[in-house]
C-alpha cells in the first residue's frame, strides 16, 4: 500500500503517521522530517533548505523531487510500501512523482488528506513540542508533558520547532491554500482521496483511518 498523508500544518499529520506506520508496517517517508535532520547535520541540501523552512516558505520543487527520488530508490524494503508525509504539496511535485513512478509497484494508491478549519491551527502550532530523541509529540494546550519540557517516553528535554511560531505559520498556511490545497483537488478527480476530519479526537481520527485502509 502506497499512501499520501496531506494537511495543513498542524491538522496531525505527524501523529497520525507515526499510528498508520507501525499498524501497517510501512516506510515513513516526512520530507519536513528529512529537511530539518539535513539542516541539523549542516549538510549541503540542509544549507539550501534552511533558508525556506525557517520563513515558512517551500522548498523549491527541483531540490525536494529529486531528494524523495533518491530516498524511494533507496529503499531497503520496499514490498509494504510507504508512507509519504508531507509530500507533493505543488502540482510539479505531484506530476513529478507522477512521472517517476507511472507502471512501477511505486505508484501511489490511496490519498489521506486531514480536513480542518484554518482558524483552529494557531494554538495546536505554537503549542506544538517534540522530542528530538524519540519523536514523541506534546501540545502544552492539549497534550502537555508530566513534567514541564521533559518527555515523558524517553526524559530528554522537549523543543519547539523554529518555524512554529505565529509569523511562519501565516506563511505556511498561505502555502497550503496557494499550492497544496490544488494538489488534494487534483487527487480527489482521481477518485483517491479519503477525506478525514481532523477537528475530531485522535481516537476518532484513527478509528476511521483504520478502517478506510483495511478496507482497501
Ligand atoms: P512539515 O514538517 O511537513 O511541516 O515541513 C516543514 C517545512 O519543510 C515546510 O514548511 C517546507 O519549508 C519544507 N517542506 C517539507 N515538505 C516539503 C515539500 N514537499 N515541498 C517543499 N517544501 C517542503
């Protein structure tokens, strides 16, 4: 199974990909994910990047196509198929893929885009703490840790991603209707897209994701 995962940041994305990955045994693929390590390293892509993901801005479209290139060609195991977090979020991005994996086992099937009003993402995205060591997400509106800043899973200390803060993220929202949102329309003419809304409880949101992949 060859799964898209799309929605505005903060609509739980990260959450819900971490629960799809481990029940369905799939490659998790986030390109957010894959640019902020590359940051963190200093490496050559991380160097380009760094200079759009802190103002809330896309990567350009050639350097992330050919980045989930080599990471799909690459995979070790690719007979479950994968998880793609993130990614297309351009037109270019989705007819690229497109391009690449026409006739292959590499095609994608199945779309799951997270609906959610806009206006309910500032707090979920300014709230917004993670666990560099163990990837465990906290909200410290909805999901705070036990202890301030401290991960409950692993006890490393809690940090906030730099571009969760009010000023980025009206630049991220604005690159999600701009570019992103045209993407999910292009998928729902497929007939492809599963649309889940994502206001509800993470009970709620999983229970149907669940069943909308068993059933496919
Ligand atoms: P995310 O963790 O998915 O919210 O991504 C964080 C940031 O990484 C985005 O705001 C973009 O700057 C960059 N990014 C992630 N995925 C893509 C993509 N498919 N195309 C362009 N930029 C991306």
């Amino acid at each position: 199974m060859n799964i898209f995962i799309m929605g505005a940041p903060g609509s739980g994305k990260g959450t819900v990909s971490s629960r799809i990955k481990e029940e369905f045994n799939l490659n998790h693929i986030s390109t957010g994910d894959i640019f902020r390590a590359n940051i963190a390293g200093g490496t050559p892509l991380g160097l380009k990047a760094k200079e759009y993901t802190e103002k809330g801005l896309l990567v350009p479209d050639e350097i992330t196509n050919n980045m989930v290139k080599d990471y799909l060609m690459n995979l070790a195991d690719k007979k479950n198929g994968y998880l793609l977090d993130g990614y297309p979020r351009t037109l270019d991005q989705a007819k690229a893929f497109e391009e690449l994996t026409k006739g292959t086992d590499l095609a994608v099937d199945r779309v799951i885009a997270m609906d959610i009003p806009f206006e309910e993402l500032t707090r979920r995205i300014t709230g917004r703490r993670t666990c560099k060591n163990c990837g465990e997400i906290y909200n410290i509106y909805y999901k705070p840790p036990k202890k301030e800043n401290v991960c409950d899973v692993c006890g490393h200390e809690l940090s906030q991603r730099k571009d969760d803060n009010e000023a980025s993220l009206k630049v991220r929202l604005d690159e999600y209707a701009k570019n992103t949102a045209p993407v999910i329309a292009y998928y729902d003419d497929k007939g492809i897209v599963s649309h889940i809304d994502a206001s509800k409880s993470q009970e709620e949101i999983w229970s149907t994701i669940k069943e909308t992949l068993k059933n496919k």
